[in-house]
C-alpha cells in the first residue's frame, strides 16, 4: 500500500488509482487510520510542524535555515491540517456518542417510570 505520493503528500494513493465507491473509500481510511502506528507518525508530525511553528515565530534564524525550516513547515502544513481535523471529528464523534447514551439512560428511566406508574394504579 503507497500512503505518500513522490513530492510528499500524504494521499491514499491504493485508493485515489482505483475506481472504488467513495463508500468502500471511507471504510478503508477509517481502518487505516486506527494503526497506532499511523497515529503516532501523523502526531509526531503535527508535532514537528507546531515545534517549526514556534521557531520561525520566536528564535532569529540564519536567512539560509530560514529558508530550510519555511520549506519543511510548507510540506507539513497540509498533514497538520488533516491531523487536526481528525482530532476535531474524533472528539465530535466522543460528544455525540455521549449525548446518544445521556439519551438513552434518560428514555429507560422515563419508560421505567411510567411502566412502575402504570403498574400502581
């Protein structure tokens, strides 16, 4: 499987050279991406571009390294994107499984008491 193209974008290139439904295409990128593995290199990769983030920010660098540092920031960008959507979705998807099982607790307990209501009378 070619996760990252020549120039370094991250692409699932397996998936984007073939005529698959954007279905299958959604199942295999949620199944990719729960590979410790994966999650760890994109984090050290966010962490990388945060870590360049903060030195072009802060630190005065040599115009050259200047140069060196804006160009690998550049090539992060778009994967510190990516990461930091994931991370959004993943804690929407927490909130929203959170709110369902609030929900569901709440119906037992109104159906509970309305079938203990029924019951008394």
């Amino acid at each position: 499987m070619q996760v990252f193209r020549q120039n370094g974008n991250c692409i699932l290139h397996h998936l984007l050279s073939k005529n698959w439904s954007r279905r299958y295409c959604h199942q295999d990128t949620k199944m990719l991406w729960k590979h410790k593995a994966l999650q760890k290199y994109m984090e050290s990769l966010n962490k990388e571009y945060q870590t360049l983030e903060q030195c072009l920010q802060h630190f005065s660098v040599n115009e050259e390294n200047r140069r060196s540092l804006n160009r690998r920031r550049a090539e992060l960008a778009p994967l510190a994107a990516i990461y930091q959507e994931i991370q959004e979705a993943k804690q929407a998807i927490e909130e929203l499984e959170s709110m369902c099982k609030r929900s569901h607790l709440l119906r037992r307990q109104e159906y509970s008491d309305s079938f203990v209501a029924h019951c008394n009378l």
